[in-house]
C-alpha cells in the first residue's frame, strides 16, 4: 500500500545544479537528471487530488497526477504513452515551461510542503523510456492515404504533424533551417534545452513516418501554389520571428539589438552554422544593459554573461513579484551575477550616435490588469524652481555588485501650485478611516476579508465611487448584503484629481552594449517586456 503521508516523510529535492562559478563558463544544461529512485520518491509525494490544480494551470492540461502514479509504481513505458496523448514534446516542456508559475506554483503542496517536482519528472520520463528502447506505440494506426504539408518545423509544425502521424496522415515537413526545432534550437539557449534533444525528438518523430525536407524555403525554393496541388491540405506553422520594438527614441543607434538575432547568432555561432560576416554579436568585456523581464530577457542576461560581459544589468517596469517570466530564471540569473533594476521603465536611449546610456523612470504598480499583474505607472513630474525636470545618473560600477549611486524616491506629496499635474494617490495604510467615513457614509469599515474580482465591489455597492473598485489586488469587500462592504487599507489604491504625489524620477544607465527583449508598447506610451 502506498504511503499516503510520502509528502511529509521525503521534502521536495530538485535535481542538482552545478555551481555558478563552473557553469558560466559553458553552455551547457545546468541541471542534472533523476534517477528510477529519486524520480519516484519524488512523484509518489503528489497527493492524487481529486481535482488536480496542476492538470488544470498546465496549458495542455496533462495529466500530471496519472504519470506522476505510473512513474511511482514503476511503469515508465505506460508514463511515457500517457505524457504523449496530451503533449508532443514533454521532454521539453520539462526543461523550458515556468512550472513555478503553472503547475508547481498551483500544487496543492506548494503551500508550506513544497510542490510535487513535476517539471523534472515529466523530463525524466521521455528521457529515460528512450534510453530503455520506448518508441511511440502506433500499432492501432490506420493509414488513412492522405498526405499533408507542414511549413515550419518549429513547436507548432512539430505537433501537427506528431497528431498527423498519430491519426493516419502522412506529414511532410519543409523548413528553410538545417535543423528541426525552430526557436527550440535557434532561439533557446543550451544552457536551457540542449540541442540534442531535439536532435532525439527528430529520431523519433522519423521513426513515425514523418518527412523532413529541411534547408528548403518555401516560395523561394518551392512555390506554395505547388504545395496546395500536391498535398490533401497544407498547415502553416512559421514561427514567432517577427519581433516588435519599444517605440522610444534613440532604438536605431549602434549597439542597440534585439533579443531574437543576438541569441540565434550566439547558436549559430555554438552549433558551427554558417552565418553571414559580423552576425555574431559578442557582448565580451562590454556593459550590458537588457530591457525586459521575461524568459527571454533572462536568455540574453545568462547569454551576456556566458560570453564574458564585464557587467550585465537587467532593467524591468514592474517590481519582481510581477515579472511574466519563471522565477527559476530570475534565480538563476541572480546566481551568475546579473544585476536587476525593479521599477524602471525606459524612455529613451541616449548617446552620439552609438548608444551610451539608457534613460528611465522609476514607475510605482497601480491596479491589475486583465492577466492579473499590477500595471506600472510614472510616478508623475514635479518641476523644480527653475522650471527644470531633474535628473539622476545611475553608473555602472566597475566591479558588480555595487551601484556608485542610485536614483532617489522623492516625497509622497508635492506642493500645489504652478506646475502641479496628475494625480493624487493615496497608497497602503495611508488614507485616514475617517476621512473615508466621512466621504463614503459611517457603514463603510476597514478591515480584512478574502478579496474579490475587480468589478465585484462596484456591482455589490453601487453608491461607492467608481474609482474605489478595481485597484491593486482588487478591493477587498465582504460579500454581505447587510454591511456595505469593507475595506481592506492594506490593499487600498485610490486616485482622486488632486495634486501630484512625486515627482518624475530619471535615471540614466551608461552603457556599451544594449539588448532590447521586449514587445509592442501599449497605446499611452513606451513599454518594455
């Protein structure tokens, strides 16, 4: 009988990482691999949840709980079949996806236990069962005599054509790259997903039946028309390569790049593909500066710093709780020396020419926003005596570690008069309660109670103004229909059309080299990741 208190007797154990000092200097994958007795101690902590949070948070709602049993009892060819009717490429969700966001972050034992390892036991499963001979099983396939055209054979070319195969279709595969994976072995780092893997997704997926007519370019070596004449139907699946900028000046100078060609230079460049003279872009004894929070933004920091960059500083517009990408990453990242400016919106990229610094403002996060994360906002200007916005330099220090100076948060409230604009915002544990009793009528109270969604106050309450929903976390009301609601302070975020608050804080970053992994700005101004 299994023991059902597995998850108090063994704690949670990731597989080992090599150390900082060592792995820097490589590229390697800085984590190690389980063996049948971790990986099953491991998996027999899951609880078997008769609603499994993990299943559900997985975008392809595997199922976790089921492989995580079979992995338990042994049964790693029947984990391995079972892992695969949900996802054609687990071995490499196990490596890349944010589980700490996803299914271990939803993990009913992420809660003081620590959450089941699901991510390094889902890679151990595809990656072991192969070792020991497991192929896809399509013995119950029927060839159906229909043949279908795959254009690109990155993730999505890859999963239509293992669900092609699976179902009778013959799929043929065409890609302009020499090699199959897209992104996945041009645009992730090894040190995240080693190439030979997807070198062995390949050997598998061929041993399905699936064609791969690589190094061909489709309209320029083979016309699309000849495609749709030739196959049943045709599935166009070309990838994530076309990126978009900041739209804040200064982005066309020298030493400005994007993510995506500094990291697929950097594998060409490892991998011995041919590339054009001056591709490679080499970030060695330079100061970098990287414009974003998310994976791939930790992609370009690890990268820098792999390549012998003399400081590598990561600036985001949000605080770190609020970063969309894994907090493993921002770890790791931490771990090898990148330093991190929380609360930094970029305005401008300053410099004769060529770049030589980034000017920011320091943002503070308002309500949250349609995906659940608190947008920034600028926390106003405030204009000195001469009329003048003042600046404040941040240098880079010649050894890491340490900021020379940094820039300053001014006072809560600024004076009326000329030159006063925005708004007033009344943050946490600042708003007077009787000041809100007053204004709102005696029945309205603080306190504490579960909050709600960010319309919930307003429809419960409407004779509270509009501005009072909504905001942080959502404002906290009790759901009783005999209480107006009540408030929790810790969590209150108003505005009202009064003076401003701050004033706008600048900070100039001197830089040599500048990666710029972000994505489209938002229609009130510049945005960065």
């Amino acid at each position: 009988m299994a023991n059902i208190f597995q998850f108090l007797d063994v704690p949670r154990q990731d597989p080992d990482k090599e150390p900082a000092e060592a792995r820097v200097q490589k590229f390697g994958e800085i984590y190690g691999n389980f063996d049948k007795e971790q990986a099953g101690s491991q998996a027999d902590r899951c609880l078997g949840c008769g609603n499994p949070y993990c299943e559900w948070k997985c975008p392809v709602h595997n199922y976790i709980p089921n492989w995580l049993k079979l992995v338990a009892e042994g049964n790693l060819f029947e984990a391995a079949e079972l892992s695969h009717r949900t996802n054609s490429l687990p071995e490499v969700c196990g490596r890349v996806c944010p589980q700490d966001r996803l299914c271990e972050g939803a993990c009913t034992l992420n809660d003081g236990f620590g959450a089941v390892t699901i991510g390094s036991v889902e890679r151990y499963i595809t990656d072991e069962a192969v070792k020991q001979g497991w192929r896809p099983d399509l013995s119950d396939v029927v060839d159906t005599g229909k043949r279908v055209a795959i254009v690109g054979a990155g993730p999505a070319g890859l999963g239509a054509a293992d669900i092609l195969a699976r179902n009778g279709v013959k799929p043929v595969v065409y890609d302009k790259y020499p090699e199959i994976g897209g992104l996945l072995t041009f645009g992730i780092p090894p040190f995240k997903l080693e190439k030979d893997v997807v070198r062995t997704r390949r050997m598998l997926m061929e041993g399905m039946g699936v064609e791969f007519r690589l190094n061909t370019e489709i309209g320029k070596d083979i016309p699309f028309q000849q495609l749709v004449d030739e196959y049943d139907a045709v599935f166009l699946g070309m990838g994530t390569y076309t990126y978009m900028k900041g739209g804040f000046p200064g982005e066309e100078k020298e030493g400005v790049y994007e993510a995506l060609p500094f990291l697929i230079s950097n594998i060409n460049r490892l991998q011995g593909y041919d590339q054009e003279p001056g591709e490679y872009i080499d970030m060695k004894d330079k100061r970098v500066v990287v414009l974003g929070g998310g994976d791939t933004a930790m992609d370009c920091n690890r990268t820098s710093i792999r390549q012998g960059a003399k400081s590598v500083v990561c600036a985001y517009r949000r605080d770190e709780a609020n970063m969309p990408g894994s907090r493993r990453e921002v770890h790791n990242a931490k771990e090898e020396g990148v330093q991190f400016l929380w609360n930094r919106q970029p305005v401008e990229i300053v410099g004769d020419g060529k770049v030589e610094g980034v000017k920011v403002i320091t943002t503070q996060l308002g309500a949250p926003d349609e995906r659940g994360r608190r947008r920034r906002t600028g926390t106003g200007q405030r204009r000195s005596d001469s009329g003048r916005s003042r600046h404040h330099r941040l240098r880079l220090p010649a050894e890491p570690g340490r900021l020379v100076r940094r820039a300053q948060h001014h006072g809560r409230r600024a004076r009326s008069g000329k030159g006063s604009q925005g708004r007033n915002i009344l943050r946490p544990n600042r708003q007077p309660k009787d000041l809100l009793r007053r204004r709102y009528g005696a029945r309205l109270r603080l306190g504490r109670h579960r909050r709600l969604g960010r319309s919930g106050g307003r429809e419960r309450h409407p004779e509270l103004p509009r501005r009072l929903t909504g905001f942080r976390t959502s404002p906290c009301y009790n759901g009783s229909t005999r209480k107006a609601g009540r408030l929790r302070s810790a969590g209150f975020f108003m505005q009202t059309p009064l003076r401003p608050t701050s004033r706008r804080c600048y900070t100039a970053v001197n830089v040599d080299l500048l990666v710029t992994a972000l994505f489209a700005p938002p229609p009130n101004g510049p945005d960065c990741g």
